[in-house]
C-alpha cells in the first residue's frame, strides 16, 4: 500500500464532490476563528478541531457544518476560504475542481449577493494563477432551508451568473426533504444552460435517486450509494451511464455506512455503475482526496491501473471542455506510463 499511496499523491485528478465550506482546513477554520472570537463555538486552536467535529449523526453534523458557515461573514473571509481550498485540492495534483458552493447560507448572514460572487470569482482566477488548477462552481440549494432558499439560490445564479458557475445542486439533509418539491428550481437552472447534480440516496433509500433523476432531471448522482438497494436502479444507472459521486469516509463518519468495510461501493461496481471518486467535506472527516482513493483501491482490490481508472472516469464525466479533459487525460497517461517505465 506504500507505494499505492505514492503513487496516488502524484496521479493527476479532478474532484467533482467537494464542499466549499467543508473543504476548510483546520489552519483556515482557526483563523477564520480567531478572526471572529468570542462570537462562535468553533475552536480558534486547530488542534482542537479534530474533537469538535466529531459527528452523532448527520443532523449533528449538519449543526456543526453550519457553525463553521457562521464564522464565513464578510467578502474577505469568502477569498480566503476559497483561495485556501484551492491550495489544498492542487497540493493533491487536482487539476480541476466542481466546488458546491451555497450562497443562500452566506447571504442571508449579510454578504450581498455581488459581494460573494466577486470573491469566489476573484479567488478562483488567482488560484488557477498561484497553483495551476481550475476551479468550477456548483450553486446549491441548502435542502432543510426548504422552499424559499430554493428560490434565492436560483436567483443569485441567474441574476450574478459567475463565469466559474456551471451547475445546479441540492444538498443538506434528505430525510424530510422530498426531491421533487424543487422541480421547479432545477427546470429554470436547467433551462439557462447549468447541469442538475443533487444530492441523493446518501441517508434515504433509492426512491430518493428515482427522483432526483425523473424529477430533477439529474445528470450526476452526489452519494447515490442505496442504489444497490434496488436491483433496476443499478441497471438503469449503468445502461445510461449516469455517474455517481462516491465519498467513502464521508458515508461512515455521518453514519450512512455503519463501517467502511460495508460499504457498497464494490457492489455499484460489480453491477457496471460508473462511480467517481471524491472527498465532499474533507477536514470535517479527517480525511484527503488521496485518502479516499486509497480507500476505494482497498475495497475495490484494484492496484495503480484501477486506481487510474477511477481518476479518468471522473474526469470524464466532469462538465469541463474537452480540450480540458484531454489534457488531463493525457497528464494521466503519461503519469501511468512513467510508472510503468
């Protein structure tokens, strides 16, 4: 595994499920902290965070997500969480990123709407500047806000429209939060040119994916992992070749998965299910992108070329250009054959 785990920290990748907020670090939640004490929970010490977040559940989970969102206030927390996001994704050689990010939580604790898509913006042009890595923006609807966030997450998107901003998702907790009540929302995101990539069948069973996909007429699956409940949803997920963005350790530590040895990642394979890779919150649950692929190669028993396999199914079904994708593709490539070499 020793060299497995080289060879993944140097494969070039892209990360298609990865959390704007959750992809702080414990350096960067600290100073965001610091810069905010005595007006949060969360620990200003960022060796104190490993215990902070550690999770009941996911409702728990989703409390102390929102807590580190509160400590988000102005502009210039907006750049420097963003910026440092970036450093950390191309420290793993992520070429390029799809961040979901979630305006509705920034802007009703004050940011203006402008103020917020500026900084993303300004941000992602210096990271691909600083570090060489692309950076895309998926707007979502924060689920337990219900209706209303849906409704002023699809206006900052079609009213702000940042250059960097390619889809339209739906996150947050599923249990109680019915996909097709957004049907709406996702029409008119679909209808001005972005793609449907909701959250479904992480915490509830497939009829969550069903609908997420005739409903919401999703395009990628985020977590998707109760499609092997349902026998014909992994038949028509791998007939339409339709991806699922698969978090391993995100699953466990918000007990979706009782053990990462149970988890059913090896099953969505057997069965011809296209799956991606990705780390969705990563400090949040102590772990890395390079983790997660470390983690897929030992439940799927695969070696550097599975591994480089997966890399190139994300990278295929990523919503970035072609002439992006074949660059990667073949960075890839020529990883793979210097190994060989």
């Amino acid at each position: 595994m020793t060299d497995l785990r080289s060879f993944i920290a140097g494969l070039p990748k892209v990360e298609l499920h990865v959390h704007h907020v959750g992809s702080a670090s414990p350096d960067t939640v600290a100073k965001l902290a610091a810069r905010h004490e005595g007006r949060s929970p969360v620990p200003a010490d960022p060796q104190l965070l490993a215990e902070y977040f550690v999770f009941r559940d996911f409702a728990h989970f989703i409390e102390l997500y929102l807590s580190v969102v509160d400590l988000i206030r102005d502009p210039d927390d907006v750049w420097i969480l963003t910026h440092e996001v970036a450093r950390e994704l191309a420290r793993q050689q992520v070429r390029y990123a799809e961040l979901t990010v979630t305006p509705y939580s920034h802007v009703r604790r004050g940011i203006p709407a402008p103020a917020f898509c500026e900084a993303i913006e300004d941000a992602r042009k210096r990271a691909a500047a600083d570090f060489g890595i692309e950076l895309r923006w998926c707007f979502d609807i924060p689920g337990e806000a219900g209706l209303p966030a849906a409704e002023e997450t699809l206006r900052i998107a079609l009213d702000q429209r940042p250059d960097g901003l390619i889809s339209f998702g739906l996150g947050g907790p599923e249990l109680g939060v019915p996909r097709p009540q957004f049907k709406p929302y996702f029409d008119q995101a679909r209808a001005a040119g972005l793609h449907s990539v909701p959250h479904a069948g992480e915490t509830t069973g497939p009829q969550t994916i069903w609908d997420a996909l005739r409903e919401l007429g999703a395009e990628r699956i985020g977590h998707g992992i109760s499609a092997a409940q349902d026998p014909e949803l992994l038949a028509h997920l791998a007939e339409r070749r339709i991806p699922l963005e698969v978090c391993p350790t995100s699953n466990v530590r918000t007990r979706a998965v009782a053990h990462i040895d149970e988890h059913p990642l090896r099953r969505l394979v057997d069965a011809g299910v296209l799956v991606t890779i990705n780390s969705d919150d990563p400090p949040m649950f102590g772990t890395t992108l390079d983790d997660e692929y470390a983690v897929a190669a030992r439940l799927l028993d695969v070696g550097e070329e599975g591994v480089a396999a997966l890399a190139r199914n994300a990278v295929s079904v990523s919503f970035l250009d072609e002439p992006g994708k074949q660059r990667i593709l073949g960075e890839i490539d020529t990883y793979l054959a210097g190994r060989r070499g």
